[in-house]
C-alpha cells in the first residue's frame, strides 16, 4: 500500500469501513501487487468502492477476506487489466478462521471481517485492518496494523509506533517512542524500605531514547505511620537501567521541609544532588550540611518511627511533616 492522507493518525487508503448492513467501503487508494513470475502491477481504486457479503450463517460466525485483486488478460483468462474490491468469503464456524487458501498471487489483502451468527450488518469493530503499507527504498515504511514479514535489506527502516531497523535477522528498536513510563520508585536504607507515611505520593516518570535516560522523580511524605529507620537514603534506576561504564552522573535534587509543630521542625527547601555511579543503578541523594555552607552530605536517617521523629536528616536537620517533598531530576547516560 502507498500511503497519501490520514485520518486521527490512521492511514485511509484502501482502508475497509463499514457501510449499513453487509456492506463495507473501501477507500480510494494505490498499491502494489507483485504477481507470481508477473508484475509488479501498480493498481488502485480511483473512488470508495462498496462490496457486500454473503448472508450470515444462523448459528455460527464465519471470516472473509475482503481483497483487491488484479486481472491480467497476457496471465489469466480475464478480457481487460482491472483491479476489483473482492470478498473471499470463509466458512462458518464455532471458532472461524479466516480462508487464506483463497487469496491468490495477484490480490492485495485489505482486511478480514467477521460476519457474526444470525447478523444482517457489519460492525466497525467486525473489521480487523490488514493493510501493509510500503516506501520506497531508504524510507520509512509507515505504520501497518498488519505487518510480521521480514525486512528486505539490512539498514531497512519501518515505524510500528517506534522506528525500527532491519539488522539482516530481526527487527531492532532505534529508539522508544517519546512517551513517558511510570513506576513507584522505592526508597531504601540499609535498614529496610522507608516508609512515607499511609498516604504517601510516589510520582516517578522515565523516558528513555537510545542510551539517554531522562528521569523525575517525586516522593511526598504524607499521612501516618512514616518509619524512615537508619543509614544513608537512596532509590534506584527505572527497571533494567544501568548507568554508563565511565564515570560518575550527578543529577539535580531537592529537598522541601514541611513544617511540623511540636517538633521545632522549620520550613526550608534544599538544593543538592543525586550521584549513579558508573555501572550502576543506585541514586544516591547528598544534600548541604546546613543552609549556609556549600559541602554536602549523605541523606541519611536516624532510627524511629513518625513524621518529622526519626526521619531524614540532611544530616542535622529533621525531614518535616505532611507534605514534605524530596525530588530527583536529570538525563543520564546508559548502557
């Protein structure tokens, strides 16, 4: 199929839509059909076509293949070049399947379209698009609904929702489609997993394209029952994320103190860092010793359970009540 227009982000050409009853459309469009030791035939429809299929079976569903099918009178025994829209129709079924055996060499398979028991219409959702479509070569072959078959050439590019590359063997993601993932990204200590508090928020995204990780997160004490226990704070890398094998990556980290009466516990907010180490994929927050000094330390905790007691502290400073935020944001580099 070549593609021309689109429609919400789907390609229209030849695509098969329901028309009232049996009945389905398909659209204007071109193609190419690479017949048996003929061809290639470059063939299309000029206008929508409307086909309708056979009357549904009482008691069981069946599948038909709706085709364009080309016609060469030097090949068969036809009297003039064409290209029709064609159901092939299949057989009824408790589990139907769709008669692949009838597509012959010169047809370009469009869409299988399921014709329920006992129905006298066709549904949109009845019709699966099969639709491949093509470009010419060194493009990109846009997205098929359709498409398992095996590149042409190494270096061979296809976009299936995120661009691929044809090695020689296997289809190889060149990069993750700009879209972000999330998970609740813990936070540990060597005495066990800290706990926030019964409503505490984990607002943890990751991107990752090629060997650049972009990363935020957020964790937001809240609630009841925090239990923070000892030893120096850290997270962890998105699933599967291993930082580069040279040197150490800092990202930027910060630190909001939620006052908390009855604990002196001050409002302040906090400008540090996160270090991943190379090889590695432990986050390791470090945070000033105090508001005027520039040397930082480790994010540490102090035995105890409760908001605002035996939380956090940077290293002398209590991590306050409900509400209190530390965050972690940056790119690094992966493996």
């Amino acid at each position: 199929m070549f593609p021309g227009g689109s429609t919400g982000g789907t390609a229209i050409d030849l695509q098969v839509t329901a028309a009232g009853g049996l009945s389905v459309n398909a659209n204007a469009g071109m193609c190419q059909v690479g017949r048996d030791s003929n061809g290639p035939y470059y063939a299309g429809l000029t206008a929508a076509v409307t086909v309708t299929h056979g009357t549904a079976n009482a008691s069981n569903p069946r599948v038909d293949i709706v085709v364009l099918r080309t016609r060469d009178p030097g090949v068969d025994s036809t009297v003039t070049e064409s290209a029709r829209l064609t159901v092939l129709p299949g057989t009824a079924a408790a589990v139907p399947s769709a008669p692949t055996g009838s597509v012959t060499s010169g047809d370009i398979v469009l869409a299988y379209v399921t014709v329920r028991a006992n129905s006298s219409s066709i549904a949109g959702s009845d019709i699966e698009d099969r639709r491949t479509f093509v470009a010419a070569r060194g493009g990109i072959a846009p997205q098929s609904a359709a498409d398992s078959k095996s590149g042409s050439y190494p270096g061979q590019y296809k976009d299936n929702g995120q661009l691929l590359r044809w090695s020689g063997s296997a289809w190889e993601p060149v990069a993750s489609p700009a879209v972000w993932s999330t998970w609740s990204a813990p936070l540990n200590s060597p005495g066990g997993v800290v706990n926030l508090g019964s409503s505490a928020t984990y607002a943890c995204r990751y991107l990752r394209t090629g060997k650049r990780g972009d990363l935020s997160y957020t964790w937001t004490a809240n609630g009841t029952g925090a239990n923070v226990r000892t030893g120096a704070i850290t997270s962890l890398l998105p699933p599967g994320w291993v930082s580069r094998g040279l040197g150490s990556t800092d990202l930027m980290a910060t630190l909001y103190n939620a006052p908390q009466s009855g604990n002196n516990v001050a409002e302040f907010l906090m400008l540090g860092n996160c270090v991943v180490l190379a090889n590695d994929n432990v986050l390791r927050f470090r945070f000033p010793f105090s508001g005027n000094t520039s040397l930082r330390g480790q994010f540490i905790g102090s035995a105890g359970t409760g908001v605002g007691s035996g939380t956090p502290t940077v290293p002398n400073g209590y991590w306050g009540g409900p509400g209190s935020v530390l965050s972690v944001t940056g790119v690094i580099e992966l493996q």
